[in-house]
C-alpha cells in the first residue's frame, strides 16, 4: 500500500510538472490558445542508484511536500540521491515569468545532472 501511496504521490507531482512543461501554444485569431502534441520523455524503470533534483519554486508549503517526496522515495528505493535545488541554491526557490531567469534556473537544474526532476507549487 505504501508503495502504491508513494507512486500516487509521485505521479500526481509529475503531472503538474509535466503541464508546466507543455510547449507554448499558438493563439488562435478568437484568443483561445491551441494545444498541440507533447512528447514524454522516457523515464528510469527505477530510481535505484539515480539522482532525483527537487524544484520548489518559492510558494508556501512546496518545499514540505517535495520534502516528503524525497523522503519517500529514499525509502524505497536504494541509493537514490535527492538534491533539494533551493538548499542548493536557494536564488532557485522563486518563480518567474521571464524567459532568460527560467533558463538561468534550468541551467543551474542541469548542472546537477539529475536522472529525473519532480518540481511543485503549493499554497
């Protein structure tokens, strides 16, 4: 059962994540904005001995539920390496609507060479 919590868990964190990283969609001349097909990438058939980054980005709370997730996915799986971006560099623990700060994010994202991001915004 705990096993399956944390998948739920997991899942649920990743699908928000993933929605952030839809491409921008094109506007329709009505304004209504289109959605076109977005590719997954693949993901690790397991976390055993991968490194896992943890992107909060500053809103109340989402640091305690990727917190949790870290913890979680520590217990289960072996090895796992759980890098908490804004205790990495807490200027990371911010949202912005400028296209240059989210790439400097990014970047800095990058540069810990994670296997897999789980990103979350809370309230």
């Amino acid at each position: 059962m705990k096993k399956l919590l944390t998948a739920l868990l997991v899942a649920s964190v990743l699908v928000t994540a993933l929605a952030a990283c839809a491409p921008a969609a094109p506007k329709a001349s009505s304004g209504i904005e289109k959605v076109g097909a977005v590719t997954l990438n693949p993901h690790p058939a397991s976390l055993d001995g991968k490194t896992v980054v943890l992107r909060w980005n500053g809103k109340p709370n989402g640091d305690k539920l990727l917190t949790r997730v870290g913890e979680l996915l520590s217990e289960q799986f072996k090895d796992v390496k759980i890098v908490k971006m804004w205790e990495v560099d807490p200027g990371t623990a911010a949202s912005s609507d400028d296209a240059a700060v989210s790439a400097q994010f990014v970047d800095k994202i990058v540069a810990q060479k994670p296997d897999l991001v789980i990103a979350s915004q809370c309230d």
